[in-house]
C-alpha cells in the first residue's frame, strides 16, 4: 500500500512539472514563430493590357511593399495621374501623417510624369478595390476610367 502511494505521488509530481514545463515552452515558442513570420501585404497586380495600362501603379504597388506599416495597397492610374490607396498597420495608426508624407514624397520622386495622389482612407482604398475588379475583368473603357479617377480623387479630398 504503501509503495502505491509512493508510486502515485511520484507520477502525480511528474504530471504537474510536465504541464509547468510545456506551458512556458509553447509560449516561447509561438512568440518567436510571430516574430519570424514575414510580413503579407494585399496586393493585386493589374493586368497591363493595351487599352488601360496600369503597369505603373504595379511598380508602385511594389515599391510601396517594401514598407514594413504597409498591409494592403490598391491602385489605379491613366496616362497621367496615378491614385494609390495603403492601409497601415494599426499600432503605427498615431504615426500616419508622418508615413503618409514619406510613402508620397518616394511616389512622386519615382513618377515625376504623374500628378501622384496617395491617400489612407479605407474610404478611397474600397473604391479603389472596386475599380481595381473592374479593370481586370475588362468592363471599363479608357475614358470612364479617367472620370473614375477624377471622382475617386475628389472624394479623397472631401472632409468627412
């Protein structure tokens, strides 16, 4: 009887340290797979066919994912203007006139020939999304493109 106990109370100690044990590990463990996950931004690269060329708001989708409080960027542009909307991290959210200012200022010095629009509103980011689905399935033509813009940057400079 009383070999069962000793047996039982080694086991139950054995248990108890266990669980203590692969609790601090698993947390350690999750906290550095957090930190080595790499960073996903949404993007959708649009299809730069002859009619509407949107190849430069691709490369400034690309140059804009280098930014590590970027987390999605839509986008849009004609012959001469180029609309870009970035949503940014929420704990970088007290820092957004200081990012938005830099993420314009590398836009314009890379698109000179665009009168560059660059906008945080998720406002502006959803029509851009929506115009973004229209370009790649092919039901806008150049024209209604250009007004879309105009209106697409309009509202981003309403105060709301």
């Amino acid at each position: 009887m009383l070999e069962k106990n000793n047996l039982m109370l080694i086991i139950f100690v054995l248990v108890l340290l266990s669980a203590c044990g692969n609790g601090t590990a698993s947390d350690n463990s999750s906290n550095t797979n957090q930190n080595n996950k790499q960073q996903t931004v949404e993007i959708n690269n649009i299809s730069a066919n002859k009619l509407i060329d949107q190849e430069p708001s691709n490369k400034a989708k690309d140059i804009l994912k280098k930014h590590d409080e970027v987390t999605g960027i839509k986008g849009a542009n004609t012959s001469n203007k180029l609309i870009i909307a970035v949503q940014i991290k929420h704990n970088k959210r007290f820092q957004l006139s200081k990012i938005k200012k830099e993420l314009s200022k590398e836009l314009k010095e890379n698109f000179k020939n665009f009168h560059v629009e660059l906008t945080i509103d998720k406002k502006i980011y959803l029509e851009l999304e929506k115009l973004e689905e229209k370009i790649q399935s092919n039901s806008i033509k150049p024209g209604k493109l250009g007004k879309e813009i105009d209106r697409i940057t309009k509202l981003s400079k309403e105060k709301t």
